[in-house]
C-alpha cells in the first residue's frame, strides 16, 4: 500500500512539473543606479515619451533572424513598455552626463531654463549573437536655439538575453552621448551641428 501509494504521489508530481510553465524574465534599459547626480547645469532637460516602431512595442523582446525572420520570446520581457525604458534609461544617461535632471510631468517655475529632448526610434534589432542595433530621428529644443538630428547605433551581443539587453544599454548610452552634445549647445543659445 505504501509503495503505491508513494508512486501515485511521485506520478502526480511528475503531471504537475510537466504542466508548469518556463519562468518569466523581465529586462531594463535604465542603468544601475548610481550616485545621484550634483546640478551643476543651469538648465534642466525634459525627455518626453519615445515613439518606437509597432513591431517591438509589445511587453516580449522581438528578435530579428535573418531577412525578414522574427520570434516574440513571451518570456523574456520588458520590466515596462519599451518606450518607456528607452525614455527612462535616456533621462538617466542624459542627467548623469549634464549634471541636471529630467523634470518631464513636474511643475517650473517661470524662469527656469528647460531643455526638451524628443526622440522618435526607426529601428530596435535585436539579433542574439548577433548585434542590439538602434536608429533614432532626435530633436533639442532650447529658448534661442534647437537641432533636429539622427543617430544610428549598433553594438555586439551575446549568445544570451542579459547580453542583448546590456547591448541595448550601451547602444542607447551611445544615443545620450550624441544627445547630451546637442544640449550643452542648445542650452548655451547655438544650434550644433549633428554627430
């Protein structure tokens, strides 16, 4: 009686290991936290929401596989909507590099200089061993001065997802850099000349 009552135990064990599902991941684009950022700009930057293409904006990380190949990996994830982890991961890179903060949605004061950043992506590949690439149609907007500007971006990545996703970090952290130029002129009244 033991005995099977210990296989019909183990049976039912096995029924329910077979019928759970593959965990879940979930990925970000904003950095690790570091020190909060000293302002020192006299300026501020308002990043506002990212349009991305419709074919990857969806909670699943697309991959593209040869010409015209995708997979929608439903569990690896995005922690949010992937506009908003290029826009947060944007407000964190751009506030670090300028020294000021990201005060998209908040209350100013009237005499405070705001830059706007406004980023439109074209294209979010992501190949695993292959590359994370990143094409962006960006604007900055100041009181005296704006650019109007493009960036294409690609960087190596791994075999795995934590490699791809930390490809797309570095991609977007490349973006910020372009960007965080185009600022520093903006802010300072001159139009710049893209990058």
């Amino acid at each position: 009686m033991n005995t099977i009552l210990r296989l019909t135990g183990s049976a039912a064990l096995l029924a329910l290991a077979g019928c759970s599902s593959a965990p879940t991941h979930f990925h970000t684009l904003v950095p690790p936290a570091t020190s909060p950022a000293i302002a020192s700009a006299a300026f501020v930057i308002d990043v506002q929401p990212v349009n991305v293409p419709p074919q990857v904006d969806q909670p699943a990380l697309v991959l593209r596989h040869g010409a015209s190949g995708v997979s929608v990996m439903d569990g690896e994830r995005w922690a949010s909507s992937l506009g908003d982890e290029i826009r947060g991961a944007l407000a964190a890179d751009l506030s670090a590099r300028l020294g000021t903060h990201d005060v998209h949605g908040l209350p100013l004061g009237k005499d405070t200089q705001v830059v706007r950043v406004q980023v439109d992506v074209r294209r979010f590949d992501s190949e695993l061993g292959g590359n994370a690439t990143l094409e962006a149609a960006w604007s900055v907007r100041g009181a005296k001065a704006s650019a109007d500007c493009a960036s294409h971006v690609t960087q190596p990545a791994g075999g795995n997802y934590d490699s791809l996703v930390a490809a797309h970090q570095q991609a977007v952290g490349q973006l910020a850099d372009g960007i965080a130029g185009a600022v520093r002129s903006v802010a300072a009244g001159q139009s710049p000349a893209c990058r």
